[in-house]
C-alpha cells in the first residue's frame, strides 16, 4: 500500500497546426486534421482517469505559430485540473523572444511552465525542464531549475522534451529514425545525477514509447498524440510504506491504427519499484 500517490496523467507531441497544413510524417502519418480534437479527447480521458495532474511534455504545435497556440490554449481552458507544462522543439520560434508566444498561450492560473523546480508533496519533488536555442542558433539547449524545493525527497520526477539518457543507439538498432539531442544532453544527465536518491525521467520527442533503466535513473520514453500509437499516459509515482518509491505507467492509445508498425520498445503496462539502490520490475 502507498502512502503516498500521484496520478499523472501525460500528453506529448500534440502538433497543432493551422487549417490547410500538408500531411506530415514521422515514425508514420500525423493526423494534423484532427490534431485539436486529439488533444481535447487527451485531456478528457485524463479527466476520465481522475488524474491528480496533467502533464504536457512539448511540441504543443507543429510551427510556433499564434493560430495553433490559440487552439491549445483554448484546449486548456477547458479543464480545471493542474497541468504542467514544457516547450518542445517545434513551440520555439525564429523571433527574438522565441518562447514569448508560447509562454502567452500557456498563462493560466492552473497551468505550470518549465522551468521550474518544486515539491510535489513532501516525499517527491518534480523538475520541469525548459528549452531554448542553442547558441549560434545550432540545436536546442536545456534549461533547469536550481530553485530548493525544502524537500529532502525519497523520489525526483523529472519531465523533460528531450531525454537525457542517451537513446539514439536502441531506436537505430529498432530501424526508428532519431530526432536529435540536445546539444547540452550529457551536461544535462551529470546535472540531474548529481541529484541524490531515485530518479525518474519522462521525456517525449521521439514519438516513441521505450524504457531505460540505469542503477537510480528510470527513464521513460512517452509515445506521441499526433501520430500511432495516438497514446495519453497513466502515469502512477508513489512512496509506499517501506519507503520505497514505485512507479507504474499505462499507456493506451486513443485511435485505432491496425496496419502500422507502432515505435514501441516496451511493455505498455509497467510496474517498477526501487530496491537495493537499483530500479526493478515489480510484479505485484
Ligand atoms: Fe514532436
């Protein structure tokens, strides 16, 4: 039994568009004619699921641009649930202030932007990762918070766009395309494992659902809205009795795509416990 519990519920890679946008394409065909109904039916399944939180890990839009932020931002409107959000690749902009826009849409009293560092409740903290350009206009550069949250935490969630933990190997060896790192990713993981205790990430952008663990680092890699499998996750984090934080994630896909072959690395259900400073399969 926990004494402890969240319910997450996680969203990532909405790609919002503007009317008339060409059909896109990753790993397989993006529904960018649906992509505003996809994310309202996310966020009603999550209401549906009677998660804690929201948590939306970036590329909200397809090009930066105001018309798709307003989509989101009136998606967002419509619940009343906390929601944490991060800036993907595709929400940064070419202007001077490339996450202004961004930043506008998401300015609401129930929503939280990256970055930001905070407890959860007194057992977890949470890090929200923020994105901006890399220098010389070369990438993407994380950005995190070093704000003391007070907490002497048994769990650190981290919920970045990019994964720190190295991924481009296991997708090529899958024959999945890579989207890119960061240009600071291993700064960024000596960053976050110099964070004492268990640690879980939570990354998007790949569009694809895989699983890393690492000693104390569980990094899971969440699977896109826009395209198969179509995926709003549940995401369980909790501390039970013994101390020991557990995390369990179910994933499930909101539209139907039988003839596709789905970038998925791992089991859609997952139950992890930490044990013996390592992160093990649970199978209670
Ligand atoms: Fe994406």
């Amino acid at each position: 039994m926990a004494n402890t519990q969240v319910r997450f519920g996680i969203i990532t890679e909405v790609h919002i568009v503007p009317p008339g946008t060409p059909e896109g394409f990753w790993h397989n065909r993006f529904l960018f004619d649906r992509a505003e109904e996809l994310f309202d039916k996310a966020v009603r399944r999550c209401e549906e699921l009677g998660v804690d939180a929201i948590a939306i890990l970036g590329d909200l839009t397809h090009f930066a641009d105001p018309d798709s932020f307003a989509r989101v931002r009136r998606v967002l409107e419509t619940t009343t649930r906390p929601v944490f959000v991060l800036p993907g690749n595709h929400d940064i902009d070419g202007s001077a202030r490339p996450l202004a826009a961004f930043h506008r849409a998401m300015d609401l009293p129930h929503v939280t932007i990256a970055p930001v560092a905070l407890a959860l409740d007194p057992q977890i903290d949470l890090t929200l990762i923020g994105l901006e350009p890399g220098e010389a206009a070369s990438g993407y550069a994380a950005v995190r918070s070093r704000t003391a949250t007070g907490n002497d935490p048994k769990l650190t969630v981290v919920l970045t766009h990019f994964p720190p933990c190295a991924m481009e190997a296991m997708l090529s060896d899958a024959g999945l395309k890579y989207a890119g790192d960061l240009v600071n990713r291993a700064p960024l993981l000596e960053s976050l494992t110099g964070i004492p205790g268990p640690l879980l990430i939570v990354n998007g952008h790949l569009h694809v659902h895989a699983t890393i663990v690492d000693g104390r680092v569980l990094q899971l890699s969440v699977a896109a809205l826009i395209e198969p499998p179509h995926d709003v996750t549940l995401l369980t984090i909790g501390i039970d009795d013994d101390g020991l934080p557990r995390v369990t994630r179910r994933a499930c896909g909101l539209v139907e795509t039988p003839d596709v072959t789905l970038p998925v690395l791992s089991e859609r259900d997952e139950h992890w416990r930490f044990m013996g400073g390592t992160w093990t399969e649970d199978a209670s």
